[in-house]
C-alpha cells in the first residue's frame, strides 16, 4: 500500500512500479474474493460479496471496495499513529493527562486527526465550471484542498494551533471526505486509533523521537519514526 500514493504524483517515471503495485493489488483482490466464496462465513469480506450476490452490489464495486479496503485499513491507521506519537512526543503533558484519564481517548483521537492529519490534501474533480470567490475553475479540473490548513483555522478553532486533547471540536473534520466520496475506513481509523492509545498510554511513558522524522515525498503526510517510550 505504500505505492499507492504514487497515483497522485504524476511522475512517469514511477509507471513500471505503479503498473506493479496495481497488478499486485488486483491478484490480491482476485485471491480474497475466491476464498471467501468458497469458504463463506460471517467477516465482512464475506458480507460484500453477498450483498454482490444479491444485486446491491456490481462486480466492478465489489472489487473497488475492497481494493479500497484493503488500502485503508493498513495506510490510513498505520500513517496516523505515526503522526499520533510525533504529536505526543512534542507534547508529553498530553500524554500524561490521557494516562491519567483514559475516557479522553476518543477525544484525543480527534484531536489528532485535526492536528497532524495523514494527508495534507484531498482530492477532487470539478465535474462543471463554476468560479469560487473569484477563482474560475473550468470542468474538469482537479481541486486540492488544502486539509491541514482548514483544521487549524482560527476562524473556527479557537485555540487553532494548540494541541489540546481536551478541546471539544466545533466543525466536522474535513480529513476523510464527505458524501458518497467519503472514506471507507473512517470508522476502523477512530477505533482502532482509540484502541492503540488507550493500550500504548496505560502500559508506557511518553514518547521521544530519537532519529530524523523525514517526510515522505507523496500525498501521504506521515513520517517515518524512531521513537523511545517513557
């Protein structure tokens, strides 16, 4: 999954290896679905293909849901956590008080969504002219949306640029989309986020960063770490 960000760079010069990682995905798509077809049983995999059995589901989207899936249940929850103990590891006393109160892990997984989300931008495609605040956008173009810089505006947070796991979030958070373009795995992200936390928290002290934090050079935000609990 840590190609998949090479769709949205535009480099021809990643063709072959793009080409590569969607071959693999689709084999590995192929491969899931024979199986659970198979050996049906009560896992989700198993409800999609169903559900294509039954009608509410074509071919064609049962297979993009689960590339989908199986991109986001990995990229987007991994990435985060990433991000999750560079915030921690620069604020500590954050991390101490969520010890301290472990009812304030799902508030502070959206607090760490809003602060360092996964992905700088989202993605989309005008699908017919129109021009906002002055700027013309013909069809077909497509719209960055500058996601980092909208979860810390003080015109809609008011501490924008304090990292508060106990601060109530006054606007939706616009990371995962909206709409019928949404994110599959919003969902799992906050679970498992909330889940990896509360573990993390309750057994070890707060993190340092013991090694550089470079970025990677796609969509993706998220740094690869060395880090040192407490």
């Amino acid at each position: 999954s840590d190609d998949a960000g090479l769709l949205f760079m535009h480099n021809r010069d990643q063709t072959p290896r793009i080409e590569g990682f969607l071959a693999e995905l689709t084999g590995c798509t192929e491969r899931l679905l024979s199986h659970h077809r198979a050996h049906p049983g009560d896992d989700l995999v198993c409800d999609l293909v169903h559900a294509q059995q039954d009608g509410l589901l074509s071919e064609e989207d049962l297979r993009r849901v689960v590339h989908a899936l199986l991109l986001a249940t990995w990229d987007n929850p991994f990435n985060q956590l990433r991000l999750a103990l560079t915030a921690f590891a620069q604020h500590p006393q954050q991390w101490r008080l969520l010890r301290q109160h472990p009812e304030l892990a799902a508030q502070a997984v959206e607090e760490v969504l809003r602060w360092c989300p996964p992905a700088a931008l989202i993605i989309r495609l005008a699908t017919e002219e129109f021009t906002y605040r002055g700027l013309h956008i013909p069809a077909g173009s497509h719209v960055f949306l500058g996601v980092h810089a909208a979860q810390r505006d003080p015109r809609v947070f008011a501490q924008a640029d304090t990292f508060d796991i106990t601060a109530e979030q006054p606007a939706p958070l616009l990371l995962f989309g909206g709409g019928i373009t949404g994110c599959t795995g919003t969902a799992l992200t906050r679970a498992t986020l909330t889940e990896a936390l509360t573990a993390l928290t309750s057994h070890l002290g707060p993190p340092r960063i013991t090694g550089p934090a470079a970025r990677q050079p796609t969509t993706q935000s998220a740094p690869p770490l060395l880090v040192r609990f407490g």
